[in-house]
C-alpha cells in the first residue's frame, strides 16, 4: 500500500503509519481475542455437548441392564454380553464392558482396545459419587475421543463397569468450519476497515500534504498559490484560514515593501537638502543665504530625528519593550505646546489652524512625552493631508469622567475602503504625502497603554476627525449648574483670535 512512501522526507512518520499502528493494529488486536475467545466458547459448548450426548446414550443401557438388579433369578453376566453384543449404534459408539480387574472383556466392535489406551474415565467413575465419569483424550492412532464410563454393579456380576467410546472427528471437523466461517467475518471486518480508513486517511492526508508544500512556499515569501478548498469540514477551514493568512501575509509584504520604498524616499529627501545646502554654504559669503540653509539644515535634521524616532518606537512596539514614565500631568500644556509647534507651518502653507482651549481640564496620569508624541503625529497628519485654504480645529473638553481631544480636518478625506486600515502598521492612504505609515500604528499603541481610545472617522473630499479619550484624575469636577465653560480661541487665521464663552 505504499505505506514506506508516506514517510515524509524529514524523517517523520506518516497520519497513515500512525492510524494504521495505533488504531487498526488495536482493533486487530481486539478482534483477534474476541475470535479465539468465540473459538474456545464454541469449542468447550460442543465438546460438553458430545459428553451430555454419549452420557445419555450410556445411562439408557445402564438403566437397561440394572433395571432388574434386584432379581436373583436374572444372569447378569448374560445380559450384559448381550447388550454390548448387539448395541444397534455401534457404527458411532463403541460399547465395551469392564470386569472388576480393570480390564475390557467385550466391545460392540469385537475388537479389544489396545492396552496403551487412556482409562481415566473409568478411574474417575469409581471415585465420582454418581458412578459416571468423561473424559476427551486422543488414540494411540491419532484420533480424539469422547468416552463415557458408568460403574454397574449387580449382584453376582463379573463385570465392573460399562464404557462408551465415541470418535469427535464430526465435531472437530464442524468446529473447523464454524472456526473458518469466524476468521472469515473477522478478517472481512478488518479489510474493510483497512480499505474504508484508507480512503479517509489519504482524504487527509493528500490535502494535508499540499497544505504543507504550499505553506513552504508561503515561508519562502511566495503568496501567489491559494489551496483549492474541496470540503466544507474542518479541513476545508483549515484551507481557509490558511488561505486568510496567505492574503494578509501577501497584504504585510506588500505594504512593508512600500513602506521601506516610502522611508527610503522620506531620508533621502531630507539628506538631499542637507547635503546640497551643505555644499552650498561652504561657497557663499553671504549672511542671509547663510542663514537660509541653516534654518533648512536644522528643519530637515529634526524631521529626520522625528521619523529615527518613530521607527525606534515601533521596533519597541514589536518587540514589546516601549516603555512609559506616567506621572500626574496637564494634559493642556502638551496639547497647547504642541499647537504652538505647527502654527507657523500651518500659517506657511495658507492653512488655517483653530485650537479651542478650555480654562482647565482634570489632570492625567501618563507620559507627557509619549502623549505629546501623539498629538504632534495627529495634528502633523491633518496639516499633511489638507491643502490651502483648508481648516485644521483642535477641541480639547471633558465628558463622562475622560479628557476628550478631537482633531479634525477639512483635508482630502480616507476612503471608505482604506479606513478599516488607517492604524495598521506600514499602511498609507495616499502616497503623495510624505510619512513612513507607522505613525497612526506607534499612536494608536501609545493610546491603549494609557487606557484610552484613538477612533477615526473620515469622508473623502470631506475631511478627517480623530477623536483621542483619556481617562482622567478625578481631582476636581465641575459643579452641576455650571453651564458654560471659558474656551479660548486660538488661530493662525488673526482675524479669528477672540475669546468666547461657548454653550457646554
């Protein structure tokens, strides 16, 4: 059947080696007892059979002979040769009386047994209370034999001991039948099982190999097979989870090529500035272009510290090592400073940068510069995706006990297909935009580690909202008839710069 094929080439046994020696070996084993049991059974039901059979034969010519045992008148001797003489089964049992001395006088057959012949059943028959012994034994020429001996004892009578001899060639040969018949049914039951469990071993196992050699070719970074699913059983699962894994593997490898394709670019832009303002002003005398170069020096070096940053937070993220340094902060003080950072910028490309400051809000427990971290990366988003003209408003109040930052844009929007994967890792929406993909990942994870949430909700051609909640200390809350709170509103937009009281 092959079964030295299924070893694989690793050296392991095959799912067949192993059904085959755990399972249907025990049930051959089972099998096997059950027919030599059935056997014995069978055998010892027969056997007992032919001895009820020969004692019955025996105990109608014992009561025939001592019937009359009490008569004087009646010669025993006589009648006894008489019996044995003429038994009328003497074609299938031999009848033979035994004198007092041990010794077999008469037979129906007119033969005397040869001396070597086994009498156990006549010694038995003496000791036994009833007088009637059995016994099964083999002839000196090979045959086997059920006797019977029946002790008689008459008045006046020579003869000891009446015995029956009767051959179990008849038996034996139904025995052997009945034994042919069971190894039949027992090995049909075992070859069906074979063929049956063969049929559903190589179901599995065939798939299960080219499960394993499509997989391989996954492991080797190729995505392009898909296993053909053919059953709707946990196979078929399997096929699909496999399958699943493939696709978002393939979607991973994709998204992490263009991701090192996207971070190659982001260095080398900011390398190429410093290098060509570099050379630049080591030829110049003047003072303003001097200055120029190193104020685009100094933007590119921190831009390129910022994404050095990132990638090292998301190398810890992987690997589970990013740390925090939480203490009691104002979460006001980060959120303002980091709207101080890209009003200038957001001045610069004509966008308008809206931050509605309340008076105060309840104290946080976090890291203030993981928390900065992400606000920098939200607002540094909105200002990337919108163009001039557009309005970037940041909000910051408390609801339900949590500090509440929302961050929206009147940007380009995300699709609604690429919105379920805006905060995975390597992911970017728009490729015309500078940034490495892992900035939503690296805030996202910063979020949860503060016990927070970062949700984004966002319409092409509309804009983008990110909603940041943290839960807050719980130091001082707002009396219940306070309706207003005190917003400041501060914006790169000068004809907006005002402070209003806003409805709470």
């Amino acid at each position: 059947m092959g079964i030295n094929k299924n070893r694989s080439k690793y050296g392991r046994h095959s799912i067949t080696q192993h059904w085959i020696r755990n399972s249907l070996g025990v049930v051959i084993v089972i099998l096997l007892i059950v027919e030599v049991l059935l056997v014995l059974v069978v055998r010892n039901y027969y056997y007992s059979s032919a001895r009820q059979y020969v004692t019955s034969k025996m105990n109608v010519v014992t009561g025939a002979v001592m019937n009359n045992s009490d008569d004087a008148s009646v010669n025993y001797n006589s009648e006894i040769r008489s019996v044995v003489e003429s038994y009328q089964d003497k074609d299938k049992i031999e009848l033979m009386a035994i004198k007092t001395d041990g010794s077999v006088d008469i037979t129906s057959s007119g033969f005397s047994p040869a001396q070597e012949t086994d009498m156990s059943d006549y010694e038995n028959a003496k000791k036994d209370p009833t007088g009637t012994a059995s016994q099964i034994f083999r002839l000196p020429t090979g045959e086997k034999v059920v006797a019977v001996t029946s002790v008689i004892s008459p008045r006046g009578c020579e003869y000891e001991a009446l015995r029956m001899i009767s051959s179990m060639k008849g038996v034996d040969h139904q025995l052997f039948i009945i034994f042919i018949l069971i190894t039949l049914v027992v090995a049909s039951i075992i070859l069906l099982m074979l063929f049956s469990g063969m049929f559903f071993i190589r179901s599995i196992v065939y798939p299960v190999i080219r499960i394993g050699q499509i997989a391989r070719k996954f492991a080797k970074g190729d995505f392009s097979e898909r296993i053909e699913k053919t059953t709707d059983d946990e196979l078929g699962e399997l096929c699909d989870s496999i399958n699943y894994m493939a696709d978002e593997l393939s979607n991973t490898e994709s998204m992490k090529n263009e991701f090192i394709s996207s971070v190659s670019h982001e260095l080398r832009t900011p390398l190429t500035a410093i290098k060509g303002w570099s050379e630049t002003m080591t030829t110049i005398d003047d003072a303003e272009t001097f200055k120029k170069g190193m104020r685009v020096i100094t933007s590119e070096t921190e831009r390129l510290s910022q994404m050095v940053e990132e990638l090292l937070d998301f190398s810890r993220i992987q690997d589970n090592r990013l740390t925090l340094n939480k203490d009691t902060i104002d979460i006001l003080a980060e959120l303002g400073e980091t709207v101080l950072i890209y009003q200038e910028r957001a001045r610069a490309l004509g966008i308008t940068l809206n931050y509605y400051e309340p008076e105060m809000l309840p104290f946080v427990y976090g890291d203030k510069n993981r928390l900065r971290q992400v606000f920098i990366n939200i607002v540094d988003n909105a200002i990337k995706y919108s163009d001039k003209g557009d309005t970037v408003s940041v909000e910051a109040y408390e609801q339900n006990n949590e500090i509440c930052i929302s961050v929206s844009d009147t940007g380009m929007g995300i699709s609604k297909e690429d919105l379920p994967k805006i905060k995975t890792k390597f992911f970017k929406a728009n490729h015309t935009r500078r940034g490495s993909g892992i900035g939503l990942a690296v805030a996202d994870e910063i979020i949860q580690r503060h016990g927070g949430t970062l949700e984004i909700n966002s319409e092409q051609g509309v804009g983008t909202t990110v909603m940041i909640t943290l839960p807050c200390i719980d130091q001082k809350k707002k009396p219940d008839n306070q309706s207003t709170v005190n917003v400041e509103l501060i914006s790169t937009d000068n004809t907006l710069e005002q402070s209003e009281k806003l409805e709470q």
